[in-house]
C-alpha cells in the first residue's frame, strides 16, 4: 500500500510541477488535489472497466 501511494504522489508531483512552482507555498497542495484527482481517475476507470 505503500508503494502505491508513493507512486501516485510521485506522479502528482511531477503533474503540479507543470502547473506551479515546486518552491511554492502552494505546492503541498497542489500535489494533494493531483493526486485526488489521479485516485479519483483510476476510481472511475476501474468502475468502467467491470461494467463491461
């Protein structure tokens, strides 16, 4: 479980690298809406993918 989650908050970010600066004050936050977001995404397309 561990793993997983440095993987997505690896992924984050680099995506909120892209939108703010990584030395801002802002940033931790950023990279928790990414990552919601990411978990969010997967979420769906795994509720998609059984539905078929």
């Amino acid at each position: 479980m561990s793993f997983i989650l440095r993987v997505v908050l690896a992924a984050a970010g680099a995506v909120a690298a892209l939108l703010v600066a990584p030395e801002s004050d802002v940033f931790p936050v950023a990279q928790g809406m990414v990552a919601i977001a990411l978990i969010a995404a997967v979420v769906v397309v795994a509720a998609l993918w059984r539905r078929r």
